[in-house]
C-alpha cells in the first residue's frame, strides 16, 4: 500500500509517499480501504516532532511512523472475533495514527457507520472534529438547550462542528474568527461571530448575554486567551482546554476563578486509552449521527488534495485560510 511517512521531523517537506506492507488486523480489529483522511492542527505539530505518536497499527514494532488522525472507507477484511462489520461497510473513526495511507486498521468498537446522507469521501471530515466539539461542549462542559457556548477559532473544523451542534441542541453559540468568516460563521448558525482582531470578545459575549457570559468556553488558542476566558465566563461555567495554537503558557488571575466557582478542564482524545476512546465513540455514534440523518448537521469541507499533496494541503492549513475541514482524497 501506499503510506505518508515522517521519516524526520521539519517542514511540509518531509512528509514522504511510501510503499508498505498491507497491515494485518488482529483477532478484534477490522482491516479498512481508506477511502479519504482529513487533516487536523496535530498533524502539522507531529509533523514539527511536538506530537509523539503512537505505534503504527498491524505493521509490527519497527514500523515507520504514518501520520493521520482519522479517516473513512471501507471494511476490508475482519479478525476472527469481529461480529460488528463485514467488508464492504462503509465506516469512519478517529484512531489517531496512520490516516495518510491507503489501508489502515483498527479495533472494531472504534469504528463508526457513516451516515447515509454523507457521501464516504467527505466523511473522513466528522470524526475528529466532531467528537472533539461534542466530548468538549456537552461531556465536559455540561452544555444544556438554553445554554451559551463562547467557541474560539468558530471557522475550523472543531468551531464549525460546535455552531452546528449548539443549534442542533437549542443552544446559542458565540465565536471568534477572522473577517473574513464572520458571515459564513453566522449563516452556519452562530448567534454571532466575533472578528477577534477588531473586536473584544469579552464584551461581546457579555453584551449578547445581558451580563451573565459564557456557560461553556470552547478553546483551542490557549495563550493569553485563557485570563479573557474567565472574564467571559459565567457563574458556575466550564471552560473546555482542547488546543493550545497561542501556546501552552500562561499568567491567570484565579481570582477570576473563585467567585464565579467556574472550572477549567482540559482534555485530548489522541492520548486517551483504548477504552476511552472507544466509550468518546459510541457515544457519539449514539447521540450525535442521528443529527446527521435527519440532516441537522453536515460535515463542512474546505478543499480536496490527492495523497501525493499532503504536503501542499498541511502548508494550506497552516496558513489559516481554511474554513471548516480540509481533506485528503485517497481512494474513490
């Protein structure tokens, strides 16, 4: 099979196309033909060697590292124990390794029916991002109907994935992004959306709320944007850590904290164990794909690449311009 291999770490550069072996599922995994992959900020941070990655599944211990966090296709093959999926089902999951490839396993309770109403080459665009915004806005953060989420970053593929659930849930969803995705933000659902490089989000979040803020923060910056999250907060509110884009290092005033007995959790799904990750899924899978086939939420797509063009596709993303999710097409 075909497979990216970081075989050093650097620029876009060294992501290297590569024959290997066809991996070999063991007695409870499902072997899958991966029809597309999908690109995610821990790409370019793997990439860059700040991401370790675990060992690339069904090709043995001295297998090269193969990034890729999640992917659709279909079965394949199965192991012996597997009752779940048969070849030819059509599936998605987020496994955290080994998406840029053109065959990959994985255990068979991680693995996700793709909704009906998604073609399989654009459902490689739900898995990560969709489980992140929901484990993060609904798990973690406790957001109920009525609720305010204040969701930074509202133009990547976690902020899209978390206006579409706030609206799906009746709940309101407040986001920063750039000019240029103020309307598309807005018309994806968004109460309203911030352009944080002309505009306080603090205030606006207080000004939308009549005062009280955010119920749930959904951040991903990290930085200097964790003391404005609690300014943003409200009484008893949640903020969610689940990206650190401005970096892991910053001052806070816990006194902000204290009288509005707030919380802050952070989370990841990447390095989770096996178990967890599969509970994140099937919870999921239970309360979340139904709003894909009744059409309430879709999978927003940026832009296409062939695998060859991982590279060209990561300095894409890099650059900030994407909204929503930007693919990579690897079989049809």
């Amino acid at each position: 099979m075909r497979a990216v291999v970081l075989e050093q770490y650097g620029g876009p550069e060294v992501l290297t196309l590569r024959e290997l072996p066809d991996p070999v599922p063991g007695p409870e995994e499902v072997l899958v033909d991966i029809v597309g992959s999908a690109l995610n900020r821990a790409d370019l941070m793997q990439r860059e060697g700040h991401y370790p990655s675990p060992p690339t599944p069904g090709l043995g211990p001295d297998a090269p590292e193969v990034p890729g966090l999640e992917f659709a296709g279909r079965v394949a093959a199965v192991g012996q124990r597997v009752r779940a999926w048969k070849p030819g089902d059509e599936v998605m999951a987020v496994t955290g390794v080994a998406g840029f490839a053109e065959r990959t396993v994985a255990h068979e309770r991680m693995l996700m029916p793709v909704p009906s109403t998604v073609p399989v080459a654009d459902a490689a665009a739900i898995p990560e991002v969709w489980i992140t915004a929901w484990d993060a806005l609904f798990v973690r953060g406790g957001l109920r109907a009525g609720g305010v989420a204040l969701v930074h970053a509202g133009g990547s593929g976690v902020g899209t994935a978390a206006i579409q659930l706030c609206r799906a849930v009746g709940a309101a969803a407040i986001v920063t992004c750039s000019a240029s995705k103020v309307a598309r933000c807005e018309a994806l659902g968004a109460l309203a959306a911030v352009d944080y490089r002309r505009a306080d989000f603090v205030a606006a979040t207080k000004d939308l709320t009549g005062g009280r803020g955010a119920d749930v923060v959904l951040d991903v910056v990290g930085g200097d944007y964790v003391e404005r999250n609690l300014d943003a907060l409200a009484l008893r509110g949640t903020i969610v850590q689940v990206g650190l884009m401005a970096g892991g290092r910053t001052t806070v005033d816990l006194g902000a904290l204290l009288p509005k007995r707030g919380t802050i959790v952070g989370t990841v799904l990447r390095s989770r164990p096996l178990e967890d990750k599969i509970a994140a899924a099937r919870g999921f899978a239970s309360e979340v794909l139904p709003l894909f086939e009744s059409g309430a939420c879709r999978p927003v797509v940026d832009r296409r690449y062939p695998l060859e063009e991982v590279g060209a596709a990561q300095a894409y993303l890099a650059a900030n311009e994407s909204f929503g999710k930007v693919l990579i097409d690897i079989a049809s």
